[in-house]
C-alpha cells in the first residue's frame, strides 16, 4: 500500500479525524473509501438484474411450493429461475 502527502487546513483534517473517530473509523479508511468512490464514478455501473419469481401459467399467482410468508422459499424460487434463465 502507498503513502501520499497532502496539503489540507489543520482544522479541517482534525474535524475530519473526530468524525472519522465517531463513525468507528479512521481518516485513512475514508480516504480510500471517498478516492475508490471518486475513481468509480467514471465506470458505468453494470445492469441490475432483478429476478422473478416463477408464476403459474395455468393459474396465475406463485407456483406451487413457494411460501409467500418465507424469505427462504422466495429467494430459493428466485434463484432456481435466475439458473433455468441462464441455462435456456
């Protein structure tokens, strides 16, 4: 990892420090955090896929088996459609 010098107002790298401090981090840590979001702003950021759920064709509704009341049964659903999806 590298080392960088920069020219900044002490009372706004102190400011900088306490907030870092109360948010349970370190100024060095922002640093990177704000310099990785500063160079990603120029990436075009890839689609978001959002998956469906599979629907019965000859009922409407959700297929047989998935529980509307149960995260788990729905993201299982989700993901067995994103694999037939990507397979056909």
């Amino acid at each position: 990892m590298s080392n960088i010098t920069l020219s900044i107002d002490d009372n706004l790298i102190k400011q900088a420090r306490i907030k870092a401090i109360q948010e349970g981090t370190s100024l060095s840590a922002k640093m990177r955090e704000l310099l990785s979001l500063y160079v990603r702003q120029d990436t075009p950021a890839a689609p978001i896929v959002i998956p469906k759920l599979p629907v019965s064709k000859a009922r409407g509704g959700l297929q047989a088996g998935i529980d509307p009341s149960s995260n788990l049964s729905m993201y299982d659903a989700m993901d067995a459609d994103m694999v037939l999806t990507r397979l056909s």
